[in-house]
C-alpha cells in the first residue's frame, strides 16, 4: 500500500507542475517557484534580501555566477577560502530536498535581478 500512496502522491505532484527530489527542473516552472519549493526563502527571505539571521548571507542582487558557485561549495560541504561553519551545513541540511544544478541556475537568475 505504502508504494501505491508513493505513485499517486509522485503523480500529483508531476501533474501539479512541482518537481520531484532529483529531477531536472521543468521547463516551465520559474526560479521564484523553485526558490520557495526548495526552503530557500525559509533562510535567506524574500528575493534573498532579508536573511533571518545575521549570518546567512544576503543573495538577491548578486551575480547569478556567484550565486550558483556559493550553493555548489555549499552543497559539496566546503566555502574556498572562507571555511564552511558546521551549523551552516546542518541548515542546509534542514532545508526541503537540495535543487538540481539546472534548478539552481535558474533561482540564481531570479535572484539576480531582485531589489529592495
């Protein structure tokens, strides 16, 4: 029973238009959506321009390179040069399941044309 719940929640979700853990980034669903699917926002706040604490850093504005490249070192456990904190890693951890590379790349881009 446990499997055929499973399905039919993956098929809701797949004919809702939301992205399973995984899987390549529809083609129509927006960087906005996946920034919320993802808990993104739950961290770093609206149009990542008001993180909820002082040490998560403010995204929204910056370039959509560096945005990506941030969420790599992340995703991999490591910060270059600037040494990836514990609890950081446990955040990140916490969030909902981690975007694909083509989902990152386009919340970057959403998140780089955001102003206050």
């Amino acid at each position: 029973m446990i499997k055929s719940v499973r399905t039919l929640a993956a098929l809701a979700a797949l004919s809702a238009g939301v992205p399973l853990v995984g899987a390549a980034a529809s083609p129509g669903v927006d960087g906005e959506h996946l920034y919320r699917f993802h808990g993104c926002v739950n961290c770093h706040g609206e149009r990542g321009l008001n993180p909820v604490r002082e040490v998560v850093p403010r995204i929204g504005g910056l370039p959509a390179a560096q945005i990506v490249d941030r969420a790599r070192a992340i995703m991999q456990a490591r910060m270059d040069g600037v040494g990836m904190k514990r609890w950081a890693r446990d955040l990140y951890d916490s969030c909902n399941a981690p975007p694909s590379m083509p989902e990152l790349e386009r919340i970057a881009e959403w998140l780089s044309v955001a102003r206050e």
